[in-house]
C-alpha cells in the first residue's frame, strides 16, 4: 500500500501522478473463505478491516451485488452524533464516535470527519422535557450534550431563526459539540482500500442468492451470482436488503424497508458552521465543504424498495428548512435523491448472532447507520471473530423482539434518529 | 451598435435598448437579449471563473447546459441568487449581475494561483493528505479548503418574493417545444384532450428559435395551439418525473421583468398529474475533449449558430471549428453567410461528405481534415489553435478569435430516467437512448434518439501527440474535471461510473453534467479498456436544473408552515391575556396571569381556586372519535386493554390503549351513549393518531365488523368545570338532566341542554374534584362558555390553564402519555395495570404484555419524589441514581416525569419511573444534577386527597 501524505502527492505529482496503485484490486471470488461479508457499505467493509487488523482473520471476502459503497454508505447527509438516550445506545453510538475521531489516520485516509457540532432544537415543552432528560443521561454516562437557550443557539449557528412569533419558536437547543459530519464516500473506500492492503477480497457486482447451510444448520457458504463460495462465517451487513439475505437462510427478520430522501442545495461559500436538526419541524441541515446544503428529513410514509421518493416530501422538507432558517429560501436545489433503510420496531439496530450457526448480522439502522459506522464495523468483527457479541453490541440482539427488552430511542425521545 | 452585433439578424429588438449593469460596469444589450448574448454583443468573452483552479472561462452553450458563466443576479435587498447561467437570463432594465468565485476581480483573481498549484490537486487530493497533525483538519486545512470553495455567495437577508402552486390535471403533457413536441401536440389538439406543452425557455419553439427557416411554420403552429386551446407555458421547468404520470414543473413569473415592475408571485410550483406524457426534451451538444479547452471562446457550434440567428450576436470576427460530427458544417455555413469570418473548419475524420466538401468550397472555407486541435493559445480569451493531422507532429498554428466544437448530441434523456426508463446504447449517436417502455410515458423528437448522427466519430477525447497525462483537457468544466483525472480514478482502482463520478466530482457540478457525463463516461471507457455500454450511466437525478427552495416550500411558512388549530374559546383566552403553548398542532392557554404576576404565582392561584372553589378550563382539544355500529363494542374490547361490551348506556370508562409492543399508546374517557355508540376521547396530541390506528385495525384486521369511526374533535367544545363548587355553576342552566350525585355519580354521562343548545356531559375528573366535562356543539362553545362565566362570578370562578391541569392531576398521580409514559411503559409499569382486562381474551398488545421482559421486577415502574430540601423543584428529565457519587458512566435506575410546586401541599412533588420502582417505596435516591445532588424520597404517585373522597362530592 502506497502510504497517503503530501509528500508522495508531491512526489506523484512529478511523475503526472501515473505513479499511483489501484487503491484496493477488483478481486474475483476464491473457493472458500474464513468469513465472508455481504455488503460491501461502510459497515461491511469497515467490519472486513477489523477483522483482519485486530483479530488477524484475512482470508476474508467482502461481497456486493453493486459497487462497494453504492448503498446508503453513499446516499446519506453524513451525520455523525452520540447523544443517544439509553446506556445501550449511547455507548453504542459513543463506542463510533469514539473511532471516528482519529479514523483518518488509522486508515492513512481523509475521511473529513469533521466535529463541527450537532444542534437539536427544542420548540415546545415536550422538546425541552426530552432534551433535558437526554442532557442529564448524556452527562452521566460521558457523553458531552449541553443545553443551549435559544440566543445562545443562534450565535452557534447564525443562519437559525428565533423569532419568538414564528410558528414552532426555538426553546432552546441541546448541542453535542463533538458531533459533526465525515466524507460518506471517503469512509468507504478508505476501509476498502485498507482491508484489500490486509489481504481482505473485495468482490464487487456479485448479488447473493442463497445461503448454504448444512444438515447441522451451520451455515457452509453463500450462493452467488458468480459461484457458490464456502465459508463458515457469513456476516451480512446489507441495509435495506438485510431482510431479504436472512430471509435466504430461513429466518424471518423484523425489518420494514422505506425510502429515505436526502437533497443538496447549489454550493455556496460557507455560511452554515455546523449541523442543525429539528424533530418537530422535521428537517435537518449541514454544508458541506464544497459549499453545498445537505438536506434531510423522515422517511416516505410507505413501505417500498424503489430508491427514489415522493416530490411532497421534498416541498414538507424543503418548506421545513425555510422556516427554521428563512435566508435560505432563494437557494436552490441541485439534487435529490432516496435511499432505502430498513427500520426495525423499536429503532435500533439489530447487531449481533443469529439463530443459524455461524450467520451474523447487522442491520436495521435505519436513518442513522452512517454515523456509526466505525463502531458498528468493529463490533461486527469482534462478534464474527469470537463468535459472541462484544458486551456493547449484546443488548442489541434478535431475541429482544421476543424478550420484550427493546431500545426504543424515537418512543422515549420522540427523536429521529 | 457594438461591432459583434450583426443588423437584421436575430428575434431581438435593437430599437429597444436594454440597460444593465455586470459586474459594476453600465453596459447595453437589446430587449430579447439573454445576459449571455448581451455580453457577447458588447465584446466581452471572459465571464466566470472556475471551482477548483479560477481558470478564466467563456461561454460553452447558449442553454441550460451552460457550466461556466455563472452569474450572481441582484434584484434588491435579500433578492441575491447565486450561480445563475447567463445563457438563461432574461436581459431587462435594470438587470445587475456580478460574477462570482474570483477576487478581488474577474480579470485579476489570486485564487488563480491554484492553476499554478494544479499538479498537487488532482482528482481526490484531499483523501490522500491534511492529515497530519490530527488537529490541524478542523483548525486549518477545512476551514481553507471551505473558504476556497463554494461558488456564490452565501445567502444573508431573508427573501421577500413569494412563492405559489398549483395543481394541474391534464390527459396529456408534453414537456418541451422544440419541433417536436410542437408536432405532438398539434396532432393531439383536435382530439378534444386536456393538452398541455411546457418548456424552459422564455419563447416556444426549441432549437427552431435558431432556424429562421423555420419561423413562419412555428408561428403558424404557435397560432393553431393557441386556437385548440392547448395550454402553452414558457418559463416552466419540469424538474421531475415521479410515479404514476406525475411530474413537478416550476414557472418563472417575474425574474424576466425589471425589479421596480415584478409584482406577484416570483414562481409556480406545478403539480402535473397526465393520464399520458410526451418526453420532447431535445438534446444537448457535446464539447470535445483536448488540450486548453476550457479557454474563453471555446464554445458548442450550436450555440454561436444560436447567437447567430437568435439574438443577432457574432461569437467572434474569425472562427475556427473543430469538429466530428456533420452537424457542425451548417454552423460554419451560416456563419460565413453571415459574413463572419471562419479560420478553419477542422475535421478528425479522414473522408468527408462530399457535398459537405463542395459547400465549403464554395464559400472559400479552408478545410483540415483527418486532424484534431490539440491546444488553444490567450490568456482570457482564445487567440488562436495549435493543430496537427492525426498521429503526426507536424502542428500548425492558426489564429481565431473563437473556436467551436461540435462532438455530435446527447439526448436529454432526464425525465425519461427519472422514472426508472431504460436506457440503451447507440452506436451511431454515441449517447444513450430511451429503451424500452414506460407505462404512460413515451419520447420524441431528439430525445428519443431521432438525430440524423450525420456520421459522427464519438472519441473519448481527441488524440494528442503529447503525453495525455502532461495537459489539462477538460471535461466537466466548472468543477475542473480532466481527462487525466478520470484517468487517474481508473488507474486508482475506481472502476464504477458512481465511483470515477464521486471520485472525480465528474458531473457534480451545477449544470450536473449536461455537457460533461458522456464525455467522462467515454474516457473512463477507454481507461477501462471496455466499451461505453460496458461502463454504464450515473443516475439522473431530479431536478433537471436547479431549483429554488422557495418555489418548492411554496406559501408553507410563517403561519401558514402549519396550521395553528385553536379552540373556540381561543379568542376569550387571549382577551384574558392568557399565556399560551404549543401542544401538538394546538395553541393552548398555559396559564392565565393577573397584574404582574409570573407564571408560579398564576399556576398557584388556579390551582387553589379549583382546590377550594371552582376552576373552569377549555378542553376542546381533547380527541373525540364517534365510534358506532353493531360492532362497537366489540371494536373497542379489541382496540383497548380495558373491558367495554358491560359498560352500560350513560356511564364512562377510562381507556388504554397499548400498541402492539405492549406499551402505553393513548388514553382518555370513552362513553357509552347507546349500545351501538361510543364518544370515545383521546390525547390531544394523539387523536389523528389513535383514529389512524383504530381505521387500520378495522380495515386491514377485523373486516368484518359493523362499526364506523368519525372524528368529532372540532365538532364539540369542551369546558371542563372542576371543583367543590362545580355543580352550582352549571346547576342553573342545565336542563334534563338530575345532576345530583346519585342520578350521574362520578364516571357517568348524560345528555340534556345547557344554555338552550344540546349538551353531552359527562361527570369526569382529571383533577381529583368534583368534575364535569359540557361538551356543546362547537359553534355554541364560546356563547355556553361566557354564561357559565358569567354564573360562576358568583362563586369566585377561575379559569385555568394547562399547566395547573398539570399540577392538579400530577398531585392525583395521573398520569399524561407522553410526558410520564415515554413509549416504553406497561400498564403495570405505570400503576395502572387495574385497567387491563384481565378476564379479555385478546386485546392490542396483549400478548407483548407477556414477553419475559415484560414481567421483570426490576422495570421501571411509576413512583412520586419528595425532595429532602421541600422548596426545590427537580428539572424534569432529571436522572435518578442510587449510588451517589458514582464514576461515570453512572448507573441511572430511572428519571424524572413530573415535577412541578404544589400549592395544595405547599412543597415540591414530582412524579418519576424507577427500576423496581415500587418496592423502593419509602427509600433515599438520588438525582444528581451537574452542580449539586439532590436527595429524593421514593413515595406512593399520589400526593392528595389518597382515598378519592372529593371525586364523589
């Protein structure tokens, strides 16, 4: 591996930069391998990287029916955030923020992660009640959350309107400092082309079609478009298609998939310093650093696999943003786009074992898998490797659904993820 | 006249003068100008900058397509926009545009010293470097890298325009007017269909706008549609294609007119629903990829034959071609008719068209065949080419003032895409063509693939006796994508079309790769080593051009961003000077001060009132869902945990509602107004919920019951009179009903009159007093309301608000959804599991009610606090612990709900969820704030009046 810094650019630059490496190769699939992913996203490839880096298993496959992060690894606004409510999801959450910070240089890769702050705005009591109880969780458990008034949240981040007459006014807001947003694409490929360095296969356009599992009802390998390949190890790590895949090893999974849409403005030059959110006006809002206004809200109403959305939901998210900050309304929109996320009853990812020997998964994100994505990719590892969860990912196992010990973050906060 | 404007030609009007101002300086166009066409009138050819390296740039097109001259356009305080192509601005007095993305000045830009620099940022430079030191990403690199980019400025004062929609509902849509959606819809116009033809530009007709050959029959058409009564809207954008025939179009209203003039709406969102639509949306021309292309005067051929015969502008005194495809021939025989000099048509073909030959002999035109330019010659605009015949070094110089590519045509296949339409190569045209059926949809015209490719060559750039990787040969040009970055993304290992894209930012720029995606695409294919089809397209994505916020919010702001639902008592309130909130889409009285006094002390005095007297408080807001039929009973036991089909005509029952998880929905009062009725009531913030939920069950679940359900919320005014003295106050005016205790105990209903209007009432208490709840249809409520005012001066009445609601039931221990149960809360974790049928056999979430989990001692269950120090009020939301002290992460055992001061007990209380809640009755915990711990003592939830005794007074 060719190691990224200024001076191999300068180098490079000599030469008309034809000096540099593919960053990780195509890999075409080999008979058999110790753990096979599917799903090349961030999570998929990030959880290949650890496992060859920290448990030392390379003789591993990332398998992708598209393009290695052509899902929702490269379709989302790049949030990045860990003040969650419960124990379980804020040392989840924390546990990636924790790796995103310094993940640039364990990966020799800029991925931009930048802690430009997430503000959450409060414009009723209910908010104000939710975010206090999730400023005092936070803090007990380590997690920096602060509570902002609503002057102090408009000199964080000017452009926010609050106008005390404007129909939802600003209350006040809670503001995670370290929160912020990275590079989506970047994130993807630099654990790519860290794994392929590691010795991990990447195997790009080669759709699942069954998995194999034995009379002993291990599993034995994964049928592919491309061949079957024999591994005791599935990890699958497939988003909105994670049901689909588990469904092909005979387990029935309680997975909803809905479009989520997501949309940019024109690039302008930098006026927006940080991450803003609102659940109940129901958008969120950062700019990225080609200038551009990334724009987000809920999900299309409907369950669906079509990754495109409906034009009211962008007139709701759109009509949103103009309310909260109302100099925006002469920009204009570049593009927009849907992904597919896969919600789970209680909201919260489903992360660990699964009744079928040897199969494991991650999935259920939802709307808010990007951010962690490094804490996810390595929990995957750790339970693929010792064949049990790490204690952080253990409560976020199948059988709650059955046990009844859900982690609802959105009942108990109303949040969107 | 200025000497690049040509008399005689063009749709403009040079009798008309138009003033503006660019970039500081007054200058001159004429009325039908575009800003494009006025600069290039008035001599100037530098007109942008670019993204990454401020190289200087001209006009490429004359369209949409336009990646470089983008304009900042200023029409008043708050009324900037930023990135506006020339090509599509309307010239008008008083027109101010300034340039953007260069400084201190267009001519001189210091940011140029990034072209300088250029070696070190190739394609995906910021991926490989600014890492070290860790710290320096945030504190030095992103914030340069942020102040280097973006283009426009960024948006300060808040716009004054407003913004309209609409819907439109037609049997049959054309999007664009070009000849051929022209033709559709003339063939569509005698069938007696809702037509509509929609396009971009300012006047119909297309690219027949630049072929006076054609005008008369464009204006005889424009005449017949006209006369057919199809609806014809220039200005108008189809930005999208969504399912089932729909398609998002925006009109411009007044951008074309000068400022002081523009009134009305700036622009209309269109809603278009078709029964069928024609796709007429043209192609675009291709530049050609070669060393220095980006130099100002290197231009589309069509576009200068658009300037040419449109707006009457010469693109320059001596002009070269350099060309693949026949198309570009009848620009330069246009031109030269025009009397415009024409340096050299260059040709990469080696045999050419022999009448194409012979045509440009006979106007004197020198023609190179089988050669490429390889380099352009100026510092801000082009003075001359550098070109060589295929595979030889023999380069040769000739001087122009402007260069025109023609590289062949791209359909505009966007729409068509949009809607998941397939795409198929083809060959002669070297672009990607509509394949395949779409239900509703069908192409025509140039986007369909009908352009006479006239033998083109689709090269994935012009060859080069240099070293392709030594020169910058642009191919997206305004965010300075060349060909050797798309190079170096393959030889990266970015095989994917998205990944060169994203890797790239190929096509990511605002003009979102009209000119520059099947350029890219090519040269990534040959990078490859594979075919284009191999290779693939990125997706489109709408819109098709930007689009403004604005017209998309449309009037949905301030006020109108969402309704504000207030009661028919809402007027009185706010004429007592009541303070208000927002609950769910409600605003509701909070409290109602006297004189000076704050909201502890107004809370203090209601509560007392209705403590001691009579309060009386508007409830309207309160859910309400008729629930009738056969079945309704029935329904009901399904829907709620409690048991309904004993329930007897005229009494009530408190309902609970769990979702399928088991927790805690909804709650609220339901009645039983006959055997095949009940008024059920819910939250107010659940209503549309619980009704949705109930419409869901019934429809999807139980089929086959008899019950309808309606939604009487604004139906019914609700005033809620609570207190000792409560029935003295409605006494007087109630007729047939015995209000005595033992005719309607508490929990009973009853219909009569009040004031003379019909009244359901039922005797209910969410305040631990004698209660009653009037229910009086809505448009009675305010009358019903100020002559129970009226009446209860007599006995001290007080009106009150929701937050003494708060108080009172939070000192009974009941419960509000929402705020004490969170959604993760049992019946039996809230203390209300007596409300869970027990003998049921099956109700919503009952069988989640038996999951292990569920059945644990150890859940959080809800308890009171009583704080040691009587006059502190914890914060709500306030974590609890029973260790103090502990290092973090603390274990939390549960939280604050509730907290308020009563003013019946004179301390604190607060109501919270803690692990085991109720087997710690009577213990020391702790809520550790981040100044102080506080110590609580847990106690029962219920604070006054234990054995219930002033309910039945």
């Amino acid at each position: 591996m060719t190691r990224f810094s200024a001076a191999t650019l300068l180098a490079k630059a000599i030469g008309h930069h034809k000096g540099w490496p593919a960053q990780w190769p195509d890999a075409a699939p080999k008979p058999s391998y110790d753990a096979v992913i599917v799903g090349a996203g961030g999570h998929g490839l990030g959880a290949a990287y650890y496992l060859a880096k920290k448990h030392g298993i390379t003789n591993v496959a990332v398998i992708d029916k598209g393009w290695l992060g052509g899902g929702n690894t490269g379709r989302n606004t790049t949030i990045i955030r860990s003040n969650y409510l419960y124990d379980e999801s804020a040392f989840l959450y924390d546990h990636a923020v924790k790796l995103w910070d310094g993940l640039s240089q364990e990966l020799n890769y800029n991925v931009m992660y930048s802690k430009r702050g997430v503000l959450m705005l409060a414009h009723n009591v209910h908010d104000v009640q939710s975010f206090k109880r999730h400023i005092h969780s936070n803090r007990l458990n380590g997690v920096d959350n602060e509570w902002l008034t609503a002057e102090e949240a408009q000199a964080y981040c000017p452009p926010l309107s609050i106008d005390p007459n404007a129909r939802h006014p600003v209350l006040g807001a809670a503001l995670q400092r370290r929160g912020g947003t990275a590079r989506h694409d970047s994130v993807a490929w630099g654990y790519a082309r860290g794994a392929a360095a590691l010795g991990v296969d990447i195997i790009q356009n080669c759709a699942v079609t069954g998995i194999r599992r034995g009379a002993d009802g291990a599993v034995e390998g994964v049928e592919t478009e491309r061949g079957f390949i024999a591994t005791r190890k599935i990890g699958v790590s497939a988003a909105g298609n994670s049901s689909v895949l588990m469904d092909m090893a005979g387990l029935r999974f309680p997975l909803e998939s809905f479009p989520l849409q997501a949309l940019v403005s024109e690039p302008v030059k930098p006026f927006f310093p940080c991450v803003v959110m609102s659940n109940t006006v129901h958008a969120y809002m950062s700019q990225s650093d080609k200038g551009e206004l990334v724009i987000g809200a809920g999900t299309d109403a409907y369950v669906s696999y079509s990754q495109r959305g409906a034009l009211h939901i962008v007139e709701h998210t759109l009509a949103a943003i103009c309310e909260i900050f109302p100099v925006v309304r002469r920009m204009r929109m570049l593009r927009n786009w849907g992904g597919i996320v896969d919600v789970t009853p209680d909201r919260s990812p489903i992360l660990g074992k699964t009744p079928v020997k040897g199969l494991y998964v991650n999935c259920g994100w939802g709307t808010g898998g990007f951010k962690a994505t490094p804490g996810a990719a390595d929990l995957l590892a750790w339970t693929i490797a010792k064949d049990e969860p790490h204690p952080i990912n253990a409560p976020f196992n199948l059988d709650r659904f059955r046990s009844g010990r859900l982690i609802d973050e959105a009942a108990a906060a109303a949040v969107a993820h | 006249m200025s000497a690049f404007r040509l008399p005689g030609r063009g749709r403009i009007d040079v009798a008309r003068p138009v003033a503006f101002r660019f970039d500081g300086k007054a200058m001159t166009g004429a009325a039908g100008d575009t800003l494009a066409s006025a600069l290039l009138a008035n001599g100037v050819h530098l007109v942008g900058r670019s993204f990454k390296y401020h190289r200087p740039r001209g006009l490429l097109g004359a369209g949409v397509e336009e990646p470089n001259a983008l304009m900042g356009v200023d029409r008043g305080p708050g009324r900037h926009t930023a990135n506006v192509r020339a090509t599509t601005i309307e010239l008008h007095d008083d027109l101010t545009v300034e340039t953007q993305n260069r400084w201190p000045s267009l001519g001189f830009d210091l940011g140029a010293a990034t072209n300088l620099l250029s070696p070190l940022f190739p394609a995906g430079f910021y991926n490989k470097t600014f890492m070290w030191p860790r710290s320096a990403w945030e504190t030095l690199y992103e914030p340069a890298i942020r102040r280097m980019a973006g283009l426009g400025k960024a948006p300060h004062a808040i716009d004054p325009d407003r913004y309209t929609a609409r819907h439109d509902f037609v049997d049959l849509l054309i999007v664009g007017a070009g000849r051929a959606g022209i033709e559709a819809a003339l063939a569509a116009s005698a069938s007696g269909e809702r037509v509509m033809l929609i396009d971009e530009q300012p006047e119909l007709g297309g690219k027949l706008l630049a072929n006076p050959a054609r005008w008369d029959w464009l204006a005889g058409a424009l005449t017949r549609l006209d006369d057919a009564g199809v609806v014809c809207l220039s200005r108008t954008t189809a930005i999208g294609l969504y399912h089932d025939g729909f398609v998002g179009a925006v009109e411009r209203l007044t951008d074309h007119l000068p400022p002081a003039t523009a009134t009305g709406p700036r622009e209309r969102l269109h809603r278009i629903r078709a029964a069928r639509i024609v796709l007429a949306t043209g192609a675009i021309e291709r530049p050609l990829v070669f060393a220095d292309n980006d130099r100002p005067g290197v231009m589309l051929a069509s576009a200068a034959r658009t300037y040419l015969h449109r707006y009457g502008v010469a693109v320059g005194k001596r002009v070269a071609l350099m060309v693949t495809h026949d198309s570009g021939y009848q620009v330069a025989f246009d031109l030269a008719e025009a009397g415009i000099g024409i340096a050299a048509i260059v040709d990469s073909r080696p045999d050419l068209d022999p009448s194409l030959k012979a045509r440009a002999s006979d106007l004197g035109l020198e023609l190179i065949p089988h050669a490429v330019v390889i380099g352009t010659h100026g510092a801000k605009a082009v003075t001359g080419i550098t070109l060589a015949p295929l595979g030889s070094r023999q380069v040769r110089k000739i001087a122009c003032d402007a260069l025109l590519m023609a590289g062949g045509w791209t359909p505009t296949v966007h729409l068509w895409s949009h809607g998941k339409g397939k795409l198929g190569w083809d060959e002669a045209l070297g672009a990607f063509v509509p394949e395949g059926e779409m239900d509703r949809v069908t192409c025509t015209g140039a986007c369909a693939g009908a352009i006479d490719p006239g033998h083109g060559v689709h090269a994935e750039a012009l060859w080069s006796p240099r070293d392709p990787a030594s020169f910058k040969a642009f191919v997206d040009l305004q965010n300075d994508v060349t060909a050797r970055d798309i190079r170096l993304a393959v030889r990266e290992g970015f095989r994917s079309i998205e990944h060169i894209k994203r890797y790239t930012t190929n096509g990511m720029a605002t003009d979102q790769g009209k000119t520059s995606n099947l350029n890219g695409l090519q040269v990534a294919a040959g990078a490859l080593g594979n075919t284009a089809p191999q290779v693939g397209l990125t997706t489109f994505r709408p819109p098709y051009t930007p689009t403004t916020f604005g017209a998309l919010a449309g009037s949905a702001k301030d006020a109108l961003f969402q309704p504000t639902r207030k009661t028919v008592i809402d007027s009185w309130a706010h004429a007592q000077g009541a303070v208000f909130e927002n609950v769910a889409q409600w605003r509701r009285a909070r409290y109602f001060p006297r004189a000076s006094e704050d909201m502890d002390a107004a809370v203090a005095r209601e509560c007392r009132a209705v403590r001691t007297g009579v309060g009386m408080f508007d409830a309207s807001t309160l859910g309400k869902i008729e629930v009738v039929g056969p079945d309704a009973a029935e329904f009901l036991n399904r829907m709620y945990t409690n048991p309904w089909k004993a329930l007897a005509p005229g009494r009530c029952r408190y309902g609970l509602l769990l979702g399928e998880d088991g927790f805690i929905r909804d709650d609220g009062v339901a009645a039983r107004l006959a055997d095949d009725r009940f008024h059920v009531t819910t939250t107010t913030g659940g209503a549309a919920r619980v009704l949705g939920m109930m419409e869901d069950y019934l429809q999807t679940e139980w089929p086959d019951l008899d019950v309808w359900l309606t939604s009487t919320t604004e139906q019914y005014a609700v005033i809620a009179l609570q207190g000792p003295r409560a029935r003295d106050v409605i006494a007087p005016h109630v007729e047939g009903v015995d209000l005595s205790p033992e005719a309607l105990p508490h929990m009973a209903y009853a219909e009569g009159r009040i004031c003379g209007v019909p009244m359901r009432l039922f005797r209910v208490s969410f305040t631990g007093e004698l209660g009653f709840e009037v229910n009086v249809p809505a448009g009675h409520g305010l009358a019903v309301w100020e002559a129970l005012w009226a009446e209860g001066q007599r006995h001290g009445i007080t009106a009150y608000g929701t937050e003494t609601m708060h108080v009172l039931r939070a000192e009974k221990g009941y419960i509000i959804v929402g705020q004490d149960s969170d959604g993760t809360l049992t019946p039996d974790d809230a203390g209300i599991g007596w409300a869970v049928g027990k003998k049921k056999l099956d109700f919503v979430g009952r069988r989640s009610l038996a999951r292990p989990d569920m059945l644990l001692p150890d859940r959080k269950q809800l308890v009171g606090l009583l704080t040691d120090d009587p006059h502190y009020v914890l914060e709500e939301g306030a974590q609890i612990v029973d260790v103090p002290n502990a290092p973090v992460p603390v274990p939390m055992i549960g939280h604050v709900t509730s907290s308020y001061h009563s003013p019946t007990l004179g301390r604190s209380i607060a109501l919270a969820v803690v692990a085991g809640g109720r087997a710690r009755i009577g213990e020391t915990l702790f809520v550790p704030m981040a100044d102080k711990t506080h110590r609580v003592t847990v106690s029962e939830p219920l604070f006054y009046d234990r054995e219930g005794a002033r309910l039945d007074g």
